[in-house]
C-alpha cells in the first residue's frame, strides 16, 4: 500500500541525470537543533522488514534508519551511501561508486556487497518479496525471480568493496531516479542469516542500521522512538534532531489536542476537518499518489460476484455513478479528482503537462449517471438479471481509518442512489486489510498506490506480473504497450505509446482511479526543516525544533 507522496512536478524539472553529485545541507549556514527532541503522530507501520514492507508508511520511517546508494530529498537525486555513479554511453550500465568509511552500527564495514545482497533479497524467489517486479528491468532479474537462471546470471556485481554495477535488461536513462524512489537497502548477509530473513526488522534488535538515525524503542501499534545514529557518514552535518518520537494515534480528535497542547510538535496527516481550524499551522503537498478502485477480475467473496465483477458494462457503470469531485469535497479537499493513471504535475514535452498534451477519453470527473445506468442495464442483461436487487452480496475492502470510511461511505452511497447497487464496506486493520488485498480476497478495494517519478512507472506497477496488480487484472495489449514504452529512449514515441496504453486502461474499467491524493500536515511555528518527500519519506536531514 502506497500513500500520496509530494510535488512531482519540482521532482521530474529539476532531477537531471548525474556523473557524481554533493549533499544537500539545506544550504546557508549549518542547521543546530536548540531542542533535542522532535514528537509527530504518525500513521504507523506495517513492518519494517526491508525486503518485505509494501507500504510508503514503513518507507517513511525506513529512509531515517537506512542510507541508499542515491535517495531523494527535496525533490532531488541526491548521493547518500554512492558519492558518484555514471551510465554507461548506452544507457544499459550504471555504475554505483560508495564513499569512504561507511559502516553500520554494529561498527561493521559496510560494502559493496551489502547492496548486491540487499538486491539479490529483493529478487530471491524463496523470499517472495512483493518488490521482485520493481526490478525486472536489472538484466536477467525476472529469471532469476522465476526461478530459471542463478544468481550469477542476475546483472548486479560488486565489482570491488567500494563499487555496485547494475547491467539492465534494455537501455534506461533513469535508472537513478528508480533506484531513489524504490529503495534498494543495504542489508548485511550474516545478520540476516543470523535473525532470519522472516524476523528482520521485526524488533529493535533485529534491524542493522545504517542512516541517520538508530530505533531505541518500538512498541507495536503505539510509538517508535529514534536516537541519531553517529555512525552515519554525515552525521555531522545532517540529521540536527538527537531523539524523534513517533506516537501512532488514531483519532483525529486525539491528534489535535495533542498538537494544541505541544505533546506533538507535528501531525503527519490531518483530518479534513480540522482543515480551517489549524490553518495558520498546515503544509500541503499534492500528487504522487493515487487513490483507485480494485474491481477483481478473476475471483472474490464468491463465484457470483466473481462473475459480475468480470462484466465490464458493469465495472463501468460503477466508474460513471461516481461523482469523484464531490467525493473529494466530502473527504479532503486537498484530493483532486481523477479518472486516468497519470500524475498532472508529470511534465510534457511541449512545456505543458503529459496528461494535457497526451489526452485520453475517459469517465468526466463529475460522474454521468445517465451513462451509468446504461451499462448497467447491459449488464444486467448479459448477467440475466431483471434488476439490480438480484445482484449477489459484494463487498468493498480497506482499512481502518475514520477517512477511509468517509470515502468509503461516500462511494457505497453513490453507487446505491445512482444505481440501486448495494456493496458492503469492510473495514480492517491496515496489516489485514494488506493481507486481503494480496490474497485477493475481496469484491473491490480501495487502496492508495504511489505514481513514482515518470508515468511508465505506475504503468509498469499494474501490468499482469506488475507490482500493483496481485493478479486480478490481465490485458496482453496493454503489458505490450507499455513494455515497448518503457524500452522506448525516442521521448515522442515513448509518450505516444504511453498514451496508447493509458487508453486500454482506462478503458478496460478493472483498476479504477478516483482522485490524485492530497496531504496536509501540521506542524509547529518553532519546527523548520520539516520534509514529507516527494517519494515518500521523512527528509528530516535539516529538522530543526526552536523551542
């Protein structure tokens, strides 16, 4: 599960493609903390197991507790473990150069081989990460993952301590912005080995750390406590905050009182309605992620509903019914209404936005509920059914937030007054919910899933072996499409074919977007510093409370 990230349109202008690059300080003078604490109520993880999270939520809290050989920040690429890297005249090679002197908290150096086994856990087919297929483009990575080559075949190398190569599949000119945003992390063979891979990052004691900070404290379901790691390679001029607390608080009521009374110098999420009555504290930032629809194709809570849900008259009539834009005023204004897969702050190559210059036809943000009824009377008849009250029980799945019940309330009663349908909303913890959604165990799900930094990215997430499809949706024109994209370095025919493939997606009604998430935080007039990334993560590297 990926929730919204940040501004893509910054991200995508201003990363350009690097020979080496320096470190972001925040520029001016040296950030110094004058408190040594900083206190947020945050969502919570699911785990933090590198190799097995799924969620931007454990990636949040990830990016303080591990370095990457380049992440962003800001905005930016910046170098983090790799002080230079360079692609090869062909775009199929990326060379990974590490700094001088890292190490891990232990005290253990930190190689080169640390990330090629990092890699190599992210593919290993008896580990079943749910990350596999963000790498297929590394060369023979997806055999490797299938279980038909051996690892020696998989084109990443430690060529020396101090050296990663990754050899490609075809030619990529931004394999460095994917390495930023998915997070290859550096894990160390013999203390995985020795915790075991199912309980890594499960404890305090069974995390190996190498970014900025270190986790002292972890209570399930209830707070994290982070101490600054002085074994980081940049610890003297990053990372000011000597303790950050992360307090996971459910209700929003809660939240605020907290805030009001300096029990949390910040609030990751804020609820909708507290909008107007912390104005004068808010942060916002928009796109990155999108909130869809999962209509599952290919089974569900019955083999009635499998078969209605496969019906696509009525997979579109429930798209039509909805009317995105009033949804996203009922549940967070900061959300923008969507009915195609592709960030608008994503640029074009004319000097307007992708989806400006490289339209398609799709639902009207607005609903068509005449349209709607219509499939829905073809429907009907192609199931041999007389009337919407004959349709089986279904339901519609996700987790358990107060927000997440309003859009869902909000959809289940579109889709009843427009349509006469009834679908049951189900609410779980967030690890169950998850667990649902890959067991594809549900009619429908309402999950959030982040664009990246390029539109083939989240294209690619929801092909047939995608990272974002667990199997309930399969088109071979469209994993064509956007293959032929993805390999295309001819920027117009790589954007036409993007076009293409938006088309059959939007058209085939199986994964449904609703609307570009919006996020707005609360922080303290004292806290400065405070960056919620643009890929997710929390940038606190100039964190600064002036209490």
């Amino acid at each position: 599960m990926k929730k919204a990230l940040a501004l893509l349109l910054a991200l995508v202008m201003m990363i350009g493609l690097l020979a080496g690059c320096g470190t972001t300080t925040g520029g001016g003078e040296e950030p110094t903390a004058t408190s040594d604490t900083f206190t947020m109520a945050y969502n919570g993880v699911v785990t933090l197991n590198s190799v097995m999270t799924q969620a931007s939520n454990d990636h949040n809290v990830l990016y303080l507790l591990q370095t990457q050989l380049v992440r962003y920040y800001d905005g930016q690429v910046e170098c983090d473990a790799a002080e230079s890297y360079e692609m090869s005249d062909d775009a199929l090679t990326w060379t990974f150069h590490l700094r001088d002197g890292l190490v891990w908290s232990n005290g253990e150096a930190l190689t080169a081989d640390d990330f090629v086994y990092g890699t190599r856990c992210l593919l290993d087919p008896e580990l079943g990460s749910p990350q596999a297929s963000s790498w297929f483009m590394i060369k023979n990575a997806e055999k490797f993952a299938n279980g038909e080559v051996g690892w020696e075949e998989v084109g990443v190398k430690a060529l020396d301590e101090k050296t990663v190569e990754f050899t490609l599949e075809n030619p990529l000119n931004s394999f460095d912005q994917t390495v930023a945003c998915k997070h290859i992390y550096p894990l160390n063979q013999a203390f995985v080995e020795t915790v075991g891979v199912n309980n890594l990052g499960s404890s305090v004691d069974t995390i190996l750390y190498s970014g900025g900070y270190t986790m002292t404290e972890w209570v399930l379901e209830s707070s994290i406590t982070l101490e600054k790691n002085p074994a980081y390679w940049n610890a003297e001029n990053q990372f000011p905050v000597q303790t950050i607390k992360l307090l996971e608080v459910e209700d929003p009521n809660t939240e605020v009182a907290m805030f009001e009374n300096g029990e949390v110098d910040a609030i990751e999420e804020m609820a909708a309605q507290y909008y107007d009555y912390l104005s004068d504290y808010l942060y916002e930032v928009n796109g990155g992620g999108f909130m869809f629809l999962w209509m599952n194709t290919t089974g569900g809570t019955s083999d009635e509903s499998a078969k209605v849900m496969a019906n696509l008259n009525f997979r579109k009539a429930l798209s039509y019914a909805l009317d995105r834009e009033g949804i996203c005023q009922a549940v967070n204004s900061a959300n923008a209404a969507a009915t195609q897969p592709i960030d608008p702050n994503f640029p074009g190559l004319n000097g307007g936005s992708f989806v400006e210059e490289y339209p398609v036809e799709s639902t009207p943000t607005s609903g068509d509920v005449a349209k709607a009824q219509e499939y829905l009377a073809k429907a009907l008849e192609e199931l041999g059914y007389t009337d919407a009250s004959q349709l089986p029980a279904m339901n519609i799945v996700t987790w358990d937030t107060a927000e997440q019940k309003t859009l869902g309330e909000a959809i289940t009663d579109q889709w009843k007054q427009n349509l006469g349908v009834n679908v049951q909303l189900e609410q779980y913890v967030i690890g169950t919910a998850i667990g649902k959604f890959y067991e594809k165990s549900y009619d429908i799900f309402l999950i959030t899933w982040e664009t990246d930094v390029k539109p083939t990215d989240l294209l690619q997430a929801m092909t047939t072996t995608g990272e974002a499809n667990p199997g309930i949706w399969s088109d071979p024109e469209y994993d064509s499409l956007v293959a032929q994209a993805i390999a295309e370095l001819d920027k117009e025919k790589q954007a036409e074919l993007t076009q293409k493939a938006v088309q059959v997606f939007v058209d085939d009604t199986a994964i449904v977007p609703l609307f570009l998430e919006g996020s707005v935080h609360a922080k303290k007039e004292y806290v400065d510093g405070f960056v919620i990334g643009a890929s997710d993560g929390f940038q606190f590297q100039n964190l600064v409370v002036n209490k």
